[in-house]
C-alpha cells in the first residue's frame, strides 16, 4: 500500500538527481533498460559478511545472506536481476561508509532501478547514531562484554549505546525519506520495505546470552539498554513503514524463538564455528537466513 507522495513528480526527480550527485553528462531517466527484478540495500544483517570474506568492492556477502538464499531460490542469482549493494557496517545516513545514499547511488549505477523492479528491500538503522549520544550498537559489543559496568538503561548517557529514547517512528522515516523517494521515482512499480532484525535476543528480559568459543557461553545481566534499544528500533522502522506508505517485514515474527543461546539458535555466537567464512559473530547463521528468505519470497511473490 502506498501513501499519496507530498511532492510533485518534477520536484521528486530533482530531489532524486541531487540526491545520487549523478556524473556529468548521466542522463537520468525513469525507466531504465535491463532493471532489476530484486535491489537490496542494508548492513552485515543484510550481507552476514564473513570474517575472512572478500570483495572487489570491499563489501564482502556470504553466500548464506538471505538475499543470496533469495536470490538462488528465484533463480535471480549471478543476473542482471538481482543487485544486492549491502555491506559490513552500512547505515542509514550515520558515517561516511556505505550509508544508504551511497548505496542507492551504487545500484543506480548499475541500471538496477526500473519500471520492471519488482521489490526494493531496505535492512539498515542497527549501526546508526541516534540522539544525543555517540554510542553504537554493532560491530562494537563492548557494552555487552562489559562485565563491570553492563549494558544497562545508563549506558546511552556514557555513550557506550545509542540513545534508544530517541528510536522513532518520525526519526526513523525523516532518516530513509530521500532514498525512499528516489526509489519510487526510478521503481514505480516496485514494492518497497524496510526489513526488521531478527529477534538476537529475547525482548521483555534484562540479560543477554553469547557462546563464545573456548571460553564458553557469556551472560550479561544488565542488558536492559541493549535490549531496549533492539525494541525500540523494531518499533520504529515498523512505525516509519507506515508514515512512508510502504512496507514493513518483520524478521523477529520470522526468527522468534531462535535467539542467540536458544535451544535452536539462528544468531551465530560471538566466534562460532561458521564465523570465519560463513557469516559474522552475533548475526544471522544460514538457518536464519534461509528462514527469512522463504518468507520474503513468499511474501512478495517472487
């Protein structure tokens, strides 16, 4: 479902090209040949970027991301159909990596925005600065790890966690509203949605749960604020969904009950054994993701 946009086409367009800075003699247009089917952009939730992996672009993907398992399950994969831009530590506009605008950019480059784009999927917020503090929520999990201090409600205030009060639906749309925009001038057809996190821990519970190789499973018992944090930022892309007038995927509905240290868990430990080569410490392992894959197929029909 699509909310009425508030600006006009031309103004859009205009929007659009200042926003991609595109090159000197670019023509821009609306319908570009070749589009493709399925464009993601996100973070290492998005990519589940190996330890020891690498790409020519420095955004290495494992094969076991759900938008690889997607894309193999459409048959999309290694075709102009589908362009997949996330990478390690993407945000949302916090930084000067692979912020959305950059990889909107990117993908724009590569003809990925059309009249035939069916789905545009949006996975970024995790690694941004929110509010007043510095503090960042991955990759660093110092705040969890702290044995001494916790990761307590305090900690947005020491800046050793992002400012979870300030986690809004509003923040969150103001944050996306560009890229959103230059999405549905380029992809008219297209089905645009911010996906959630998967549930890393439980919600509505102070501790938070890691194995670590060798040393064995870590508990913290004051993660009120990492949890928090993780609720509040559900809340809000789902809100932002809304006051967009696009779509919302809720990958903690998808995962629940698989969280790290679960009995059945689809969050990789802080050094698991499939770390190093097929995902990252404390993401999504390839039974997550694939979980995730056959829902988003399912759910967008492709």
């Amino acid at each position: 479902m699509r909310s009425v946009r508030g600006r006009s086409t031309a103004t859009a367009a205009l929007v659009a090209i200042s926003l991609l800075a595109l090159p000197s003699g670019t023509t821009a247009t609306a319908d570009p040949a070749g589009a493709a089917t399925l464009v993601v952009l996100g973070d290492s939730f998005t990519a589940t970027a190996p330890v020891l992996g690498h790409a020519d672009d420095g955004c290495a993907r494992s094969p076991n991301s759900w938008p690889n398992k997607l894309a193999i399950s459409t048959r999309l994969s290694g075709t102009a159909g589908f362009v997949d831009v996330s990478c390690n530590g993407g945000t949302i506009d916090t930084g000067n990596g692979w912020t959305l605008v950059h990889q909107t950019r990117k993908a724009h480059a590569q003809g990925a925005f059309g009249s035939d784009t069916r789905a545009v999927l949006i996975q970024a917020g995790l690694n941004d600065i929110w509010g007043a503090s510095s503090g960042t929520a991955f990759p660093s999990t110092d705040c969890l790890l702290d044995i001494v201090e916790g990761c307590g409600l305090d900690a947005a205030e020491q800046n050793r966690l992002p400012d979870y009060h300030a986690v809004t639906g509003a923040t969150y749309a103001d944050r996306v509203r560009e890229v959103v925009t230059f999405v549905r001038y380029y992809a008219p057809n297209a089905r645009v949605a911010l996906v959630g996190y998967p549930e890393i821990f439980p919600p509505g519970q102070p501790a938070a749960c890691m194995d670590l190789a060798v040393v064995g499973r870590v508990v913290q018992p004051r993660a009120e604020g990492y949890i928090a944090y993780l609720d509040r930022l559900q809340d809000a892309q789902r809100a932002a969904a809304q006051l967009l007038g696009i779509e919302f995927v809720d990958v903690r509905a998808i995962t629940a009950g698989h969280a790290s240290c679960s009995e059945e868990p689809w969050i990789s430990g802080l050094a698991g054994a499939d770390s190093p080569f097929d995902g990252a410490p404390v993401h999504p392992n390839a039974q997550g993701n694939g979980a995730v894959a056959v829902q988003v197929r399912q759910r967008f029909g492709l």
